[in-house]
C-alpha cells in the first residue's frame, strides 16, 4: 500500500497539463503516493450531471488530501463555481497563499516574502445574491427602506457580505498559529471597517480580541485595504503575515502574485479542521489549453506544500530547490518568466520541458 493517498483533480483548461508535469516532478522525489484521479469541471456534466459529482468530495473526505488543476467558471450560464463550492463542501475556511521571490523570475522586487491567508467561506462569496428585477430583489429593497436602512435604486442586483464572528476568529486565530509556527514575527489584518461598519468593523473587532492573546509573541496591525495595496507595491518588506476577509484576499494575493512574478508561480492551498485541498493562485487560463506553454511551477509549489503538510519535508524541500535552481539557471524556463525577463517570449520552452529540467535537479 502506499504511504499516502492523494485525490488529484486535474480541472480544465491548462489544468491537465500543469497536473501532469507536477505529478511527473513530485513522483522524483521518490515520496510513495497513490494518486486518486477524480475530475471536476463543466466537462464532467455530461457523465454526473453536475460539475462537481459526489464522488469527488468523498474521495477527498476517505482520503484527506487532494490536489487540483484550476477549474474553468463559465461567466453567466448558472452553474456557480466548482471551486468555491468545494471550499464550502469541505469547509476549507483558510485560504494560504505564500508569495515569495525566487531570483530568476524578473520580478520587480528580490526581498518579498509574503504569507497571505484569506478567510474562505463567507463574505461576499457565500453566494447569497438576488438578481435585477426579480420579485425577491424588489422585496429585499422594499424591506432595507421600511427598515430606513438605506435606498437601494429599484434597478438593482444585490449581492450580501455576510461577516460571522465565528468565521473571522477561526481565521484570524488559524493566521496567528501559523505566525507562530512559522516563526513569523507580525500579523497584519486587513479591512475596510471604516466604511462597513458591521461587517468589515465586526471582522476587525474581533482580529484584535484574537491579537491580545498572541501579544508579546507575535505583533499586530491593522490596516485599511487600499492603503495595503498602495504599501505592497511601494515597500512589500514590510509586511509578513496578511489575514483577510475572502474578497481582499482574493484580489491582494493575485496582486502579491504581481510583486513576485505573476500568476505563473503563486502556489496556494485551501485548508480546513479535517482536509486540505492545494492548488495554484492562478485559473484555468483557457487560451493556452492544450499548447504546452503554461508554467506549472504554481502547481509544482502547490504540491510543494502539500508534501510539507503530508511531513515529507524533504521532498518539499528538494522541490522547491529544483525549482530555484531551474529559474536561476534561466534557460529553460516557460514564456511568462522569459518575457519578465527580457520583454520578449522568444527563447521559452514548454510546460513539459520546464518540468523535465526540475526533475533533472531533483534527480
Ligand atoms: P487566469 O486563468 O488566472 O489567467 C489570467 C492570466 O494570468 C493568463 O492569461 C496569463 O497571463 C496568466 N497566467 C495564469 N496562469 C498562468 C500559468 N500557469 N502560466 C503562465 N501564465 C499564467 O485568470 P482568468 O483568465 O481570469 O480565469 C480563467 C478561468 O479560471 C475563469 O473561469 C476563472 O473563474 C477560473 N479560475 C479558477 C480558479 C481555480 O480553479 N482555483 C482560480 C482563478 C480563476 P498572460 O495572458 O499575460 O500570458
């Protein structure tokens, strides 16, 4: 039997290519998993009838751990995200999301080291939204201002941030823990609790209840979205670990992606109390499907941490060593890292090229 069982999702899009070529460099490293294939995506429907079939969380469920390809959201035709719905099925409230410089990658800062973790399951991603013009709509808008709670023009689509005290403590708690673990030394929290007051401010509130039982251990701050935005990308060193409500997270942690190199290499995993799913920051970057050009290497960084989380620190280690030595070296490496590099894409190799030359390393 092997040592570890791992459910892997290849997703859609360049999904399938960067599964592979981070399954081939993980396999290197002579750890003992057993991949369990299970597919989700709109290519799936056909066969379940849904993106996401039941067999697909239960092989998460037996099995723990799983790794995923990104998985295509098509704009507007129904079906919400298989992404967001795996999070909320799982409950997999933390979203991790490292961001670090690895020189070769052309970035435009070498001293960036970044942990993100952004709150998973509510937010303006829980899903509760009422369409224009439905009879819902009008009712809710007919209630905000009987209640005098605001005017909401009759023309409206509505989408709800909900913000739970007990959502925000297990995030900020789970952000502190990793500080500490991590030997991290300061947490900033990130709002925008001047302008919503309820759930942004409730978010805050209770960020620094959490924060005092973690003083003289780990430092706190807290600072306002916009402000982070402008301060990452002015001076990143100064921050360490950023915790975040879902939609700030999403959308720093793309922008921390930025401060290190793109899309490319930003890997990240999404973790709850019982499981833990991996994956890249990045989507399913559809019009490179099937050309052999992605970088795998959020994907390979991905599994990365995911070896760590399974103990086998070694291999994590020699992975992310391979990968280091890979862009250093800077002649085999894909597209997007030779066009950060020297403004053009000429000289680039392939998906399977790139991770030819890590195994080479691991080897
Ligand atoms: P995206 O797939 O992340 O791609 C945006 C751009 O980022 C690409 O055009 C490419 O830039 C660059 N990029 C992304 N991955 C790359 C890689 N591996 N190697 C090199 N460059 C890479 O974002 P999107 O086009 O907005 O989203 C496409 C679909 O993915 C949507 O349906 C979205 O909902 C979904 N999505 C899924 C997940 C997930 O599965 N967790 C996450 C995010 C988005 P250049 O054009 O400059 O080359």
């Amino acid at each position: 039997m092997a040592k570890h069982t791992v459910t892997l999702i290849p997703g859609d899009g360049i999904g399938p290519e960067i599964t592979s070529a981070m399954r081939q460099v993980v396999e290197a490293t002579g750890v003992d998993i057993e991949w369990e294939l299970a597919d989700a995506g709109e290519h799936v429907m056909g066969e379940y009838g849904t993106p996401l079939p039941d067999y697909v969380i239960e092989s998460i469920k037996k099995n723990k751990v799983a790794i995923k390809g990104p998985v295509t959201t098509p704009i507007g035709t129904g079906f919400r995200s298989v992404n967001v719905a795996l999070r909320k099925a799982l409950d997999l409230y933390t979203n991790l999301r490292p961001a670090f410089s690895i020189p070769g990658t052309g970035a435009r800062y070498e001293d960036v080291d970044i942990v993100i973790v952004r709150e998973n399951t509510e937010d303006l991603y829980a899903g509760v939204e009422f369409e224009e013009g439905t009879p819902e709509a009008a009712e809710l808008i007919a209630f905000v201002a009987e209640k005098g709670a605001g005017t909401i023009r009759p023309d409206s689509g509505i989408s709800l941030k909900p913000i739970s005290i007990s959502g925000s403590e297990r995030i900020v708690r789970w952000a502190f823990e990793y500080a500490l673990a991590n030997h991290r030394r300061k947490v900033t929290a990130v709002h925008k609790a001047n302008i919503l007051k309820y759930s942004d401010g409730l978010f805050l509130r209770v960020a620094r209840e959490v924060a005092a039982e973690y003083e003289g251990r780990v430092e706190f701050e807290d600072r306002i979205v916009d402000a982070t935005c402008m301060g990452l990308v002015l001076r990143p060193d100064q921050f360490d670990v950023l915790v975040l409500p879902n939609l700030y997270g999403d959308i720093v942690s793309d922008l921390a992606a930025g401060l290190v190199g793109g899309l490319g290499i930003a890997p990240g995993a999404n973790i709850g109390a019982e499981y833990a799913v991996f994956e890249p920051v990045h989507g399913s970057a559809p019009k490179y499907t099937g050309q052999d050009v992605a970088n795998p290497t959020a994907e390979i960084l991905s599994a990365a941490l995911m070896l760590g989380h399974l103990g086998e620190r070694e291999a994590a280690q020699g992975v992310l060593a391979a990968v280091k030595a890979v862009l250093a070296e800077g002649t085999r490496v894909t597209y997007d890292i030779k066009r950060t590099n020297t403004g053009s894409t000429e000289g680039s190799v392939g998906t399977q090229a790139y991770a030819d030359a890590i195994i080479e390393k691991i080897g």
